[in-house]
C-alpha cells in the first residue's frame, strides 16, 4: 500500500501522534466579531476545553503514559495560561495554531507573518519554549505559511494532507534543502465531523455515537499499523474532552496499546526521527516544493475557449 | 474524569434530569412571521407536542414513577394550557423557555427583559407558580440573560455548556453570591440532531434510527453514571414523544433504572439540592461570571495587525 | 400510549399504507425553470421513476398480494400515461400530488385551485377514476388547500402530521360536519432524508445504507402495530424504487406480514372504514379546524415589545 | 426486478465496472479560481489522488487481476502524466472526463464542444489512444453533450441515471442509429457521499466509516448480482484511493470475487459488449432520444394559470 514506509523506532509499525487543538473561544471571536460577547452557550462550550477538557486529557495522557501534542493559538495561551502551563508541566508538546485562530489564506504576506510571530511569542512566554510545530487554522495553509513558518524557525507542520507518511515541504522561493517536515492529516481523523453541532459556528451536523466515530478512527489506525504510515488526529478539548467521548478516547488507548508495535510520540519527536532517517539515507521522503501554483489559471480566464479556438 | 463529582443524594453516582422544550409551533411563527398560517404540516407537526406528545410523556413518568422538567414558551402555555395543568397536575416542574421562543441574543436588554417578564408571568398564571428554572430558545443565553432571571427570581439554568456538573453563574454587574445554578446542557443531548428534518424550519439533515440516537444519549447516561456528573437532556415533545421514540424512550429509562444508583429529579431539586450541598460545604463548584467579554476584541479591530506593528 | 386506537378491520392491530409519490422530472423543472432542459442526469434519475420503479414496484405488489396508493402530479400523468394506466389495471390507488408540483403555500387561492383542478382533471381522464385522495408537494398544504380540496370532492389527504391516527380536517370558512379523513405522514417514513443526494435538486445529504433505512422505517412499523396507529410511508419511485432498496422493501413486506394481524390498504380503504367507524361511533377522532392562525401574529408585529410596556 | 438483464459473457449473472475520476485539484481551481493557489491544505489533499492514489490502485488491480476504467479531465492528464501512463501500461481503460472539470450544463454547445476536444486530444496525447468513454464532471451531462460525444466519436458514457442496465442515448438532431452506449451510474455508488468534508469545496458532511459506506456499495452489488445489472461506482483516487478505504476496496474485491459468476471489465468492454449482443439481437435495449425537453415548460411561463383559466 505504502511504497515508501518509514523506518520507525525499535521496530514499530507506525507511528501515532495524538494532537489537539485546544481552540477555545477564539473561533467564536472570529466568527462573530460583532458579538461573540452576547452568545454565552457556545462561548461556555468552548472554553470547556481549556477549562475542563485538558486537566482530564493530561490525566488521561498519565494514566496511559503518553505524550501528546496541543495546538494552541497564542491568543488562547493568554487568557488560559494555566491550560498551558499543565501541558508543559506534563511533559506535552506545545505547538502553534495562529494566534487569534485567524484564516492564513485571507491574509497578506505581512499579516500573516505578524499573526504568526505574535502567536508565537506568546506560546513561547507562557510554555517557556518557542513552538516549532504548526497546524493551520481551519488546515487553511497559505501560499505564504511555507516562508513565514522557516523564518519563524518552526520544524514541523501538520496542516496537509498530501501523503500517508511524513514529507518534506519547501519554498519554490528558496533553494532547495530548507524544509518542513510534513506530518499529514486526514479529515477522517478530526472530531468536528463527528460530534460538533452549533448554529453560532454555522456547523449544522448530525451527532455520531462515540462508538460509531470510533470506528472512523481505528479504522485509519488499523490501516496504518498495516501500512507503516503514521496517524495524527485531530480532536478538540472542548469536544473528544467530554467524558463520554473520553472513554471513547480510552477505549481506542488501550486498543492500540494493545495492538503492540505501536512508537505513540509527539509531532516533534517524530519530525526529528524523519530527519534523522532522512540523514542516515534510510528514508527517502517525497519533497513538495510549494506553492503549487501562482496565481489564475489561463483556462480560468475570461474568454479563453473563444481566444483558444 | 470529573474532578469535583457532586455528592448526590442517598449516594447515587449521578443525576439525571429529564427536560422537555415543549415550544409548539412558536417557532415556525418566529422563522416565517408573515406566512406561517399557510405551513399547515408544519404547523400541525409541532402542535403534536402539546396535544399528543405531553400527554403520553406524563402517562410514561407516572408508569416509571418520574418527574420531568417541561420548559415552555409562555406564549405556548396560553395556546395551550391544557398541557401545562396536565403537567402540573402530575407534579412535574414547568419551567421558561422565553415567551415567543426569541432568541436573547438578538434583543436589546429591555427588549429581553420584556419578552422574559411576559413568559414568566404567563406560566405563572397558568401553572399556579413562578417558574424558577429556565432554559434560553436555542440555548441563544445572552449577555444580559444573567441579570435578567436574577431579577425575575430565577433559581437555575440550562442553557450553557460549560462543565459536566453543576456550577454557578454570577453576573460582572452584581457583587459575588447572587447566583444561578447552572445544570449544563450537550447538544449531543438533543433530540434535533438525531431526528429533525424540516424545510421549513430550515434544518434538512439525515434521520437517525432511535436505537442510533439511543446510543448516542446512553453513551452520556453512562459517562455520567461512571464519573459522577449529571445528565441533562433536551428532548422535545413534537420529535420523541412520537411514539416509536418514546419506546426508545421507555427503554433507556428501564435501562438506566436498573442500572441502579441513579438520582432522577427534576431541574429544580438538582438546583435545590445543589445549593444545599454548597451551603454544606461538601461541593465546592466552579463560578462563572458572565459575561465572558465586553465587545469586540481589540485584536478584531480593522488595521490592528497593521498598527500593532 | 395512542388514547383512541381506531378499531381496524378484523381486530387488526395497525394499519399500513403503502404510498409513493412518482415526480418524476416535475420536481426538477420547478427548481430550474430555465435550465431544466440541461440538467440530463438529474433528468434520467427522475425518470427512472415512472419507466423503471413503478412497474418493479407493481411487480412486487402483485407478489405479496397488496395494494399501494400512487400520488402523482397531474402533469407527470400525462407525460407518463403507461405508468398511470399499469397501476390501475393492476388496482391500486391513483391519487393527486398536484399538477406540476408545485407547493400550494405560495400560490393565491385561486391558483391553487387552478392548478388542483387540472391536476385532477389530468388524473381522472388518464386513470378513469378521479382522485380522491391528496398529499401536496412536499407537504406544504396550504391554508387554502382544506377548501380548494373540498370543492373538488376529495376524501383524504395525508400531508399534515399532527397525529398517530387518523383524525379529522375541517376548515373554519364551513359548518362543521365537511371533512377530509387525515392520515398523518412523518418526515421519518420518507426516503429522502435517507437516499437522496442531488445539487440539481439542492439535497446534498449522506446517503443510508438499507438497512440502516428499514431499520428507521421498521421502527415506526412495530411502534405502530403494538399501540394501534397508522403506518404511512412516502417513498419514491425513483429512488426506492432501485433494485438494491426494492430488495430491501420486500423484505419489509415479509417482515411486516410475518408479524401478523396488519391491515394493509390504500389510503382510500382506510379513509373510507375511518368513516365508518366514526359513523357507527366506534371510534372518535380529533377535529382540527383549520388553518391554525390566520395572519401574522400581534406579538410578532415591529416595536410589539416597546408598544406593549 | 430488472425486465430486460443483460446476457453477460461465460453466463454471468451482473457485469461490475469501477471507475475513478481523477480529478485531482481542478475542481479547487474550478471553485476558488482566483485564489485556488493559496489553499494548499486541500491542494495537497487532492493531488494525493494521482500522486500516491492511482498507483495503490493500479497495484491492487495487478493483485486481483482486474482491469478498471479512469475518467481523467485533460489538465488533470497534463498536470499528471506519470499517473496516465501508469493507467495505460497496466492496461487499464483512460476515459474523459472534461478538460478542467467544467460543468458542461454551463457552457454554450460551442465552448462544450471546445473544451471536450481539448480534453479528448490531451488524454489522447499522453495516452496514445483517443478516449472512447466519457463521465461528465460532476455527472452534469448538457442537452448538447449527446451530439458533442458523437461527434468526437466516443462510444460510451456514464453520466446518466436512468436504468439498471445499458442502455442507448440517441440524440434528437439525428437520425436514430447513432447512439451512445449508457452505463448507468448511481449518487448511492460514488465515494463523495461517505467520504469528503471539506470547506473549501464546500461539502460540509459527516465522514462514514469504511464499513458503514462498503454496507452501501455492496448492497448495490448483491442487487446487481441477484438480478443481472451493471454495477458502475465512481470512486475518487484522492478519497478511496487512501490506506483505510483501500482495504476496505480490497474486502469488496474478494467478496465480489467469492461471490462468483460476477463479469469484471472496463466500461468499453462492456459497451462493446452489450453492442455485440444488441446486434446479435440477444438484448433490446431502452433507447432515450435526448435531450428530453427543449426549453422553459409552457406550465411554468409566469401568469400561465391566469392566462388558462
């Protein structure tokens, strides 16, 4: 299936990174900047994640021994440090996810690298360390996100979705050899389109049973474990963090536990196990050099089959 | 799971409050004023709360030997009050959903004041007591809700989302210990998501099977029971109180009385109770103070990553 | 659970009624008046209908020894006569879904009645018989639609949803005593929120397996046959009427006759012993006078609130 | 169920076809043409389709010893040879499918005809062999699309939905005789439905698990198989052509192959096929003159019903 596995640690078949992305209030904000102040329901929902939703996936974490990673934009980091700090205090991976969850793909070059430094420094000032891993906002991966995030001296992204197994992302305006490393994600391994109803964040959806979105996500695991590629989820504090759904989570825990073979690691610690195969000429990964395009396609524009013909 | 579980009464391990929205048809008049009249399916779909719906929901609690919470719009009550002496008669809790269903967060404070003082009085009149619990149309709590139920006499509310347990919601406006109880509500609660499909109410989704949404609804009576917290629905007379639903109904209840150690109460008594076990001293809950924010974030004003720089 | 069980014929214990509404390519000139002509796979889809499903479906009919009522637009009729003319020779009910299917609630009285009126008269000059029984196109019965339907000398109608059982329409404008038996639909007994996904026809849904859809329509089967109501689906024949869903279908019907005491009948059959009982006073349905309301409602008038203080 | 089934080849009782489109990012471009270059998270997820999709799929066909048909859109071709001739050397069949993914339907005939010949003269080009199958983007088949086919000389289609079994098309400019072999397809067969959410494609759905969606593919085969049809899917590289679904492709395979008695064969095997048996007058096919309407419905003119009255 996968023609290019990767030599993971000790044997395992593949690799798992638990990630969350602990997006709290900011994307009610931003939705309605007008007044998010006047929508209490989902505002509580939200900021049940910080709140409630991390404290039990850190215990969770512990019981289990893993490490997971978190995604945090900067803005959140400030009004919910103490979230924060029990990551870093439990030994997680604190990463970037914007600072005010803002779209990178709507924003020029230049917002976009204030957003991102901003959110930056401000994960850095509360967790002690600079990020060096992303994930977009909403995945939505600017033609610029590759520059801004090496300046920014990031290693890691997980906002694509082109392979998977990790790959390298690079700038077609720089030389070769300054890259990411990408850590894929799937759409099939978010909660969102599982669990998440709410009018105020224009997502009208069906709910699924834990059990039933369970099996959306072993079946990814599965196929991976066969495969050797790696698996990176997507779940949500305020979301997976309810306790039905974290028995869910516990349940899949002990299930791949289980399974054997398994290097469950943080998103850093893989890109730097992918770096270092890489170096040792033991993995040889695809290398998307990006933006894939530039600019409107000349059969997009108006008038072009009359002009061609 | 839950780090501060209550201590229920006679040591049941959770609590479990039934609750009805029993809206009617206010809100076909509220999403097409000028031609509701001319929706008869609709309209006649959502009359089947009151007229079958409640009835039988009384028959099944008398047969399981329960109290419920009904929450209805006063103007619903005046249509029909018929259902709410029927509720009152057989010693349920009614309690407030708004006066016409209109969403709190689209009215000025007077204006929410207004339509709140008009509903209340409106149950009251009709069921004999004030009603002291409330749930906001569409959980749409604004930021001027708080203040608003404080000063009509409001004890609880089940609006918000933002914990597992009960907890208490202050208004920034008032000195500390004014209070709501807060029973949190889940969307995955609901009986929308699982089971509504309507044009004319705007909401065209897949329908669920009942033992699919039972599954999703026991997957919660469970976490609470495992863990400690309390299980507030949101079920709405003109949806599950059809009658294949209500046997799925029928069967959770019989499932979760014999699970045993379960506390079934009305809103009210879990407020009550809540209040006493604070008073005690052996529950020490989370407080809120509402609102979250006070207009637009200054991160959210035009220019602002371009002044900031 | 169901207060007044209707007495079925030969101590049945339900009624089923097997309906199918054949649109054809009614419904996709109506959403795309100018560009229906264009619009071919959509166009194919629908046609499927009439020239494939109706004749299976009338297959199978003849198999399980049933009768089915087809409501059809009058305009579908007479494009597809062959389809009209094999349910009649094969006996089952042909009754009136409008002319063009088009929705009753946004046309003046006078075009409803209009358009009801060739409706029937297209009905009855292909099947023979005039239609006595009515669904309106998707639903959407008007206020008007009790009187227009009444003039035109129908029995039934199934397009309100405001019971378990069999009741009774009457409209304001008449002495009491005129009325239409109504055998109430449910949104759940339809295939489209299980089946349909079309941008053409602007549903873009999940679509169910089978037999997770019979176990949805299954469910309101044995509800119905244990408390005494009235089963009536709303399938299509263009889209259950595929051989995977007829697979399924057949074995509903098995089902459904394996478990015994069911009264299956057309619409008519069942509106006409409805009659009878209620005649003989063995049984006394509820009496909606109709329409609801008439207008927009005073609260719901700009500055009620303020106006009102 | 099926009238008229196909004599299949060495007795079999249904003829399975699977086919891809391989779209790959045309229909980003195609939605977001102005800023589709900015938009790499779905960028990325879409050019996984020939990039990582078409050679697990071109490797599991070895495995099972099957042939399969892709509809490529021309850009698609030129942007990705590797993956067509990857299609040609395993001896699969390489059918259009547009040029840039345009949706037909919108386009004058001339501009149809326009970007069909630049399509069919791409694939031609990279595959060595003009395509002689077509499925319209997004199955939106014009009322031109019939006589533009014939005339750039393909043989089969599956765009249209109108039966079980092939059937012809004809065109109403022309004198009956020339005709396009119709495979049908099926909403219920295609991956979308189960499988994508995404924004910036705007479908926004929940995600099935493998086996719920292969729950839906194989009840179509069972019904194929029981009673003679063509089972004709429309899978995507980029969506089932990922490690889960793969292997759920993989179990489907085997039962089909379990099941035996089953012809697997590209579409333009099967339309030689069933124009070989239509000759040797061993199947009478239904023949649609197309397009079905010319222009606005004269129902449908405004002022009609007044106007007829």
């Amino acid at each position: 299936m996968i023609k290019n596995p990767v030599p993971w640690p000790n044997g395992a078949r593949c690799a798992v990174v638990f990630t969350w992305d602990m997006d709290s209030d900011s994307i009610l904000h931003l939705a309605h900047p007008n007044d998010a102040d006047t929508r209490l329901s989902t505002n509580s929902m939200l900021r049940y994640g910080p709140e409630i939703g991390v404290p039990r996936i850190i215990d969770t974490c512990r019981d289990f021994g893993m490490k997971h990673t978190f995604f945090v934009p900067g803005w959140c980091a400030e009004q919910f440090p103490k979230a924060v700090e029990q990551m870093v205090e439990a030994g997680h991976e604190v990463a970037l996810h914007g600072y005010l969850h803002e779209y990178p793909n709507e924003l020029t070059q230049e917002e976009e690298r204030f957003w991102t430094h901003k959110g930056t420094e401000a994960i850095a000032k509360i967790s002690g360390t600079r990020p060096r891993g992303y994930r977009s906002p909403w995945y939505k991966y600017s033609k610029h996100s590759t520059d801004v995030l090496l300046d920014e001296g990031f290693l890691w992204d997980t906002s694509l979705m082109g392979d998977d197994v990790p790959y390298l992302v690079e700038s077609k305006k720089r030389a070769s050899g300054q890259s990411l490393v990408e850590l894929p994600s799937r759409w099939q391994l978010d909660d969102w389109p599982q669990f998440v109803h709410n009018h105020d964040l224009d997502f009208m959806m069906p709910i699924a049973s834990p059990q039933y979105a369970m099996d959306v996500y072993m079946a990814e695991f599965y196929a991976m474990w066969e495969h050797g590629g790696v698996w990176v989820n997507c779940f949500h504090p305020f979301c997976t963090g309810q306790v039905a759904r974290m028995m869910m989570l516990r349940e899949m825990m002990s299930k791949m536990q289980a399974k054997g073979d398994v290097w469950f690691a943080t998103g850093e610690e893989v890109a730097l196990h992918v770096q270092k195969v890489i170096a040792a000429g033991t993995y040889k990964p695809r290398v998307d050099r990006v933006p894939f395009y530039e600019g409107r396609l000349p059969e997009l524009e108006p008038g072009y089959a009359m002009k061609s013909r």
